[in-house]
C-alpha cells in the first residue's frame, strides 16, 4: 500500500504567520478578510514566509522524477502541459502532479503562482509516465472591476510543475493572447489613462500645460500628484478654452479611434 496523499491547505511554523492572523474572527459577528486573493499558501508565498508544511506536500514509500515541461496553447485557447514522470524507487506509487501559473509584470495583483490544475497518476517501479494537464482559459482569467466581467490578461505566463506548492521540478512559459482589457474613455477616467492615449493625450497634456511651470522635475511631480484624478475635474485647473463638453467631445473622439464603428 502506498497512499500518497498529499495537503489541501499549509501547516505554518506559527499561527501569527496565518494570513488572516489579527482579522479572525473579528467582532459582533463580523470579519474582516484582510488578506484579500491572499489566502493559504498564496498568503505565505506573498511574505516569503518559511512553513512547516507547504500546501500540495505529501509523503510516498517511493521516489518521483520529474523530466522537463512542455506547454502549448490549443486553438481554443486552453494550455495542454506535459511533463515527464519517472518512479525511481522499488515500489509502485501514486503521485498528484500540480501546475502552478504566474503571469510577471502582470497589471493585476496576482499571487506569486496559483494552482491551475493538477492530475494524479499511478506508476510502477522504474517505470515513466508522460502526464498531460489542461489548463482552461477560463481558470487564468480574473475579475476586472472597470468592465465588470472576467477578462484574460495577455502575455508569457510562466507554468510551474511541482510536486508542492514549494517543491518545484520544472518551469516553463508559454505566450497567452488575452482579452482586449481597455475600456472606453470618461470623465471619470484618470489623468494617466487619457494622458496615455494617442488622440486624447497630446492635446489634454497642453491643456494642463496652464497650470504647469515648464520645469521638467516640478511638472513630473505635479503629474505624479495628479495621475489618480479623474480627467474632468482639470477644468477647474484650466484656461476658458477648456471646457467640460470640449473636453467630452475629445474623449468621444478617442474612443471612436480605439473602435471603429463596424460597416454594415
């Protein structure tokens, strides 16, 4: 018998290094998830904090190698992994194979790599397994608060497999095309979201060129201030020139560059 089972959850060193330490369980029945997407091992991963435990741990009466990992993205945009797994001891054993999925430079907050799927496989002695995991393309997608929907981000995920959450044998990217993220332009939107953009941005820039001295460390600065604001309130900053229908024209135009209309 060789059970092989393995952690759905982290044993820390201290109860003080929990995530949701000094948040549970609150008070007059209410609790404050403090720790946000950060729970479990994400929590741990995110302070670099050592465990007893990790999450995805487990004991077997034989040994697992892993070879290297290969991923690739199906034309319905899931990833397909494959990993090699060989049983290197004298026994027959069960190992759960885990994918870890991380996106660097994302522009989300993301945990520092999260479970995307895992498969269980049994293999005997000396014998090799090639293991293959899918990865929908829903499970890399997250929720964005501006559109309100789940959305993929693009770009080089990096795919980690591993027989724990910090026990990793193989790494490896692959190229993600996501969903277009950009939103249409408001009077809510910030200043460095319409800065950013190739037709509003020139002119809304010389707009607030009144209130700038022409020095370029003071100008950064007041940038920098200013780049959470929400571009209409630069009215009140600006000449006379600059209204609040002009500037509302501006962005109508920007957004009808981004998408144009469709011919029927």
């Amino acid at each position: 018998m060789n059970p092989s089972g393995k952690l759905t959850e982290t044993i820390p060193l201290r109860i003080q290094d929990t995530p949701s330490y000094g948040n549970f369980p609150g008070e007059a029945g209410h609790v404050r998830y403090g720790e946000g997407i950060f729970v479990g091992y994400r929590g741990y991963d995110l302070k670099q904090l050592e465990v007893a435990y990790p999450f995805g741990h487990g004991l077997s009466y034989t040994t697992f190698r892993y070879g290297d990992a290969h991923a690739e993205v199906t034309d319905a945009g899931d990833i397909v992994v494959t990993v090699p797994v060989s049983n290197g001891g004298n026994r027959p054993g069960r190992e759960i194979v885990q994918v870890y999925t991380s996106l660097p430079g994302s522009a989300i907050e993301r945990a520092v790599r999260a479970l995307s799927g895992f498969a269980t496989v049994e293999i005997a002695p000396g014998d090799e397994a090639q293991v293959e995991i899918t990865l929908h393309r829903n499970d890399l997608t997250a929720w964005d608060v501006r559109q309100g929907r789940w959305v993929l981000e693009g770009g080089d995920y990096t795919i980690e497999v591993g027989a724990s959450s910090r026990d990793i044998r193989a790494t490896t990217t692959v190229t993600v095309a996501g969903d277009d993220t950009s939103v249409p332009l408001t009077l809510h939107s910030s200043v460095t979201d319409v800065l950013a953009d190739p037709v509003a941005g020139p002119p809304t820039r010389k707009a607030m060129g009144s209130f700038l001295s022409g020095d370029e460390a003071s100008d950064a600065a007041t940038l920098k201030a200013m780049e959470g604001f929400p571009v209409g309130r630069i009215v009140g900053f600006t000449g006379p020139e600059v209204t609040v229908e002009s500037l509302q024209t501006l962005l109508d135009e920007a957004n009808a560059a981004a998408r144009p209309a469709t011919k029927s």
